[in-house]
C-alpha cells in the first residue's frame, strides 16, 4: 500500500498536471457563429482569372470554418480608366460600404486601394488589399492603422530565365507599357532586378499611350530587341479616344511580331505571351484572407500585421506561341510549367 507520502505527491502532481492542461497553451479563437460581412472591392472585373483567383484565395485563406457573407464591387477599370472615372467608381464602392456596413473590406489591386481604402485610412474598419505593385508609402496609406495587406512584386529574374531556357540567344530585352499609375515603381524593379541576370539588358523602356504608337513601337523592335517585356495594356486608346480591349492587343502582337514575350500574368499567356514565371493571383488571395481571418478570428490589429509580397511563382509557357516562333521547348520545361496548348481566341471559337 503506498505510504501517505507517496499518495500526496500523487495528489499533488495530478492536481499540477490538471492545471498545466487548463493554461497550457492561448485558447484558439473560435470563429463568430454569425456571418461576416465582407465588402470586396475588384479594381478589375469578373470574369477574369487574375480578379477571381484572388477572391477564391482570399476565402480559402480566410478558412472555411468563418461563415461569411460577401457582397462584391467591381470598379471594373479597364473601361472605366480615367482618373474621373477611377474616382467616380470609388465614390459608388464607398457609398455602398456605408450603407452596407461590413465587418472588414478586402480590396484587390491598386485602384480599390487608390480610390477606396486610402479614403478610410486610420478609421476603425478594417481593411485588407492584394495584388498592389505600388507601395503602402507610394499609396500614402503607410503606418495606417487599420489597414493590412499583400504586395504583389513580379519574378523578373526567374522569367527571363525561363525565357532563355526556351530562346537562349536573347540577350536584348525591349519594355513597354501604358501609362497607368502603377507601372512606375513595376519598371523601376525591373531597372533593378535586370542586374541580376548578366546575360541580358534593357534596350528601351517606351511608355505609351496611343494603340498605333504602341503598334509602331512593337514593330520597330524587330531590329532592336531580341524579346519584349509587355507591362500595362489596359489603357491603350484608338485614335478616337477608345480604350482598345487588352484581348484585341494581345491577338495583334501574336500575329505581327516574330519576337519572344513575357510577362507577368497567367493571362497573358492564354492570349500569346510566349512564357513567364506568373504572380500567382491565387497565392495573393490566400496571403490576404489569412491576414483577414488573424484581424477577424483572432483579433489582431492590422497594422501589426506584416504588409510583404507573396514569394511562390508559377512558370507558364505558350506551346502555341512557342511553335509559332519555331521554339523546340524541351521536355523539362514542359515538366516543371504549366503548358498551354492553344490562343484563347481559337479554343473560344471551337
């Protein structure tokens, strides 16, 4: 029989187990039995794969246990793309925000963050953003406490060596792009990143604003460049003023340029870019919904909150564009990328 010694320490220990169990650890917060109400604010539109895989990320991020309502705004700026419009668009996202009153807006992309956060910064609604190429302190949004979010910086580096993989005698890189406020700060990394790749360097960066210049442009490459860099081409006009469809550029360049192209957007590749190592638009949803569900859930403030870019590239090649080109694409490219067989325009006409 144990000695009365023994059964205290038994006693006693059993009495520390039990309460080490009850404060051994922060108790996990438990998700609000009633929905969230979540604004999302799209700078684009729907479809489209970049705008929907970030609200598809942002609610896997967010946890499937969070039961929410969403209500969804799209400022839709590939045709609303003057600053009037911009403002006009974010002016009916905010109207509606005080009506509906939600619990948290997710924004996705830089005009939403332009034209809309920016306006509620340092209020107690919370916010937070994906897909932005400009900066908290580019935005004037830095040290907001309410706002949190994900920067969406592109693999240069990794594409262009993608892109040599597939064409190794480029050595001559041409850039272009619209005018749209964002690209500044895209190009500026690029300047910087292009270091980095030895083998390779700039020729030109043309910032335009007409279709035909643009035309122009890309068509005088073919003596000045080996491989071109398409950034923006959403604001691109005709000459009576008309934003020109991102779809229509893209089909032209396939069909009057013999040079390889990247850029940064799965997209991009549907419609003719030969190859790129993509922003993943889904990775940028998960990245925000999780820092949704740590202000939310857990009741974190979201200036404490690290506001960083998302590190995980997808690599992506055109096989259409790349026989086109009469590019042999070796069999470990295929392996390790994502291979598009045909143009969007001629699987939408099957």
């Amino acid at each position: 029989m144990p000695s009365s010694v023994t059964r205290s320490l038994r006693k006693l220990a059993l009495g520390l187990a039990a309460t080490l169990a009850t404060i051994g650890g922060p108790a996990q917060a438990e998700p609000p039995k009633a929905p969230l109400k979540i604004f999302h604010v799209m700078s684009f539109d729907s479809p489209w794969r970049w705008t929907d895989g970030q609200f598809a990320g942002f609610k896997e991020g967010l946890g499937g246990d969070v039961v929410a309502e969403y209500k969804v705004f799209q400022m839709d700026i590939k045709r609303h793309n003057t600053n009037e419009s911009k403002a006009a668009r974010g002016l009916l996202a905010r109207k509606t925000i005080e009506e509906w009153k939600p619990d948290l807006v997710y924004i996705s992309d830089d005009a939403g963050i332009e034209y809309v956060a920016k306006h509620y910064a340092n209020t107690d609604l919370p916010f937070v953003f994906s897909g932005a190429n400009r900066t908290p302190v580019e935005h004037g949004i830095q040290g907001a406490r309410n706002i949190a979010g994900v920067l969406e910086e592109e693999h240069f580096v990794e594409s262009v060596r993608l892109l040599r993989a597939l064409s190794p005698k480029v050595q001559r890189i041409a850039v272009i792009s619209d005018t749209a406020a964002h690209w500044p700060p895209v190009i500026q990394r690029v300047r910087d990143r292009v270091l980095q790749v030895p083998e390779v360097h700039l020729t030109t960066i043309d910032v335009v604003d007409r279709y035909s210049t643009f035309q122009d442009t890309v068509r005088a490459y073919e003596k000045t460049a080996d491989a071109v860099l398409y950034l923006g081409i959403f604001n691109l006009k005709d000459d009576a003023g008309k934003s020109v469809p991102y779809e229509e550029i893209q089909r032209w360049v396939v069909e009057n340029s013999t040079l390889p192209e990247i850029s940064f957007w799965i997209d991009r590749i549907h419609f003719g870019v030969l190859s790129s190592v993509t922003v993943s638009e889904q990775e940028q949803g998960i990245a925000a919904g999780k820092l949704a569900r740590a202000i939310l859930i857990d009741g974190k403030a979201p200036s404490s909150l690290p506001i960083v870019p998302t590190v995980k590239g997808k690599p992506v090649i055109s096989l259409a564009r790349a026989r086109q080109l009469g590019l042999n694409v070796q069999s470990t490219e295929l392996l390790t990328a994502e291979v598009v067989t045909e143009f969007q325009w001629a699987k939408a006409a099957k």
